[in-house]
C-alpha cells in the first residue's frame, strides 16, 4: 500500500510546476469556501438552477471536496489523488453549464441559463475558466506536484 502511495507521489515535473499547483489549488479552494459561504448564489441554489439533482446535499459536498483537494494541491499533498475529484468537478460544470450554451437548450434536465448568445463561440467564450482548471488539474494528474512539494519531500525521504 505504502508503495502505490509512494508511486502516486513521485514527481520529475519541473519547479514551475509550482506556478500551475498554486493556481488551481488556491482557485478550487477560494471557489469552494465561497459555495460554502453563499449557498444561495454560488453552492446549493445555483446548482438547483442549473439542474443538478439533491442540489441540497450536493453544494456543500462539491464545496468541501473543493476546500479539500484545493489545499492538498496548494501544499503539493497527495496532489495527483486530490486531482482528480477536481477534474470531475470540472466536467460536470462543462456539461451541465455550458454544454446547453453550445446546443442553445436545456437537456437531460440541466438549464439553459442567460448568457446573452448561444453557438460554439459563445460556449467557448463562456467555458475559458473551466476549461484552463480542468486543463491544471489534468496536468497535476500526469505530472505530479513538482519538487517544491510535500510530496516531494515524503518520497525523498523514503
């Protein structure tokens, strides 16, 4: 067990890594304190306006994982693992948010919403952020957290 943790720690990313690792974490982790400070606006009332099922249980829950992970990969801790909820995160938020601003409807149940066009361009207009996050949190995964890391410093130890 110890050896698939050690496995999961090591890296050989660069130190600029840091630079990826300190914008994701510190992004996931303001956003998730936020979902759980303003439920309303930004955690379990807007997710029941998009559509998501048990907004109720699921605000809080996606805002914890996201406190969570965002200070695992903030400190460069168990980076590659805290990831990973990260990346689904994101691709929950891209099909259920912005898909519908591609199609110009709602579907499986998810709202259109209000942006103020519709089509590929204003998909991707409206999806830069969540497609740069998924993108980090993507490269953490492959790469790990970099020498400047907790993780780092565990498996050299060993």
């Amino acid at each position: 067990m110890l050896d698939k943790l050690k496995g999961l720690m090591t890296t050989r990313a660069p130190a600029a890594t840091l630079l990826v690792r300190t914008s994701v974490g510190w992004i996931f982790l303001s956003e998730g304190i936020q979902k759980l400070l303003l439920p309303e606006a930004l955690g379990a009332g807007r997710m029941a306006k998009i559509g998501l099922p048990w907004s109720d249980v699921m605000g809080p829950f996606v805002g914890s994982v996201e406190v969570l992970c965002g200070a695992l990969v903030l400190a460069g801790l168990l980076t590659r693992l805290a990831a990973v909820p990260l990346v689904l995160t994101m691709v929950v938020a891209l099909v259920s948010t912005k898909l519908p601003i591609l199609l110009g409807h709602g579907f499986w149940g998810f709202s259109l919403g209000n942006p103020p066009s519709y089509g590929f361009w204003s998909m991707v207009h409206e999806s830069r952020t969540d497609l740069a996050m998924l993108l980090g949190a993507l490269f953490l995964l492959v790469v790990g957290a970099g020498p400047w890391s907790f993780d780092a410093r565990i498996t050299a130890r060993r």
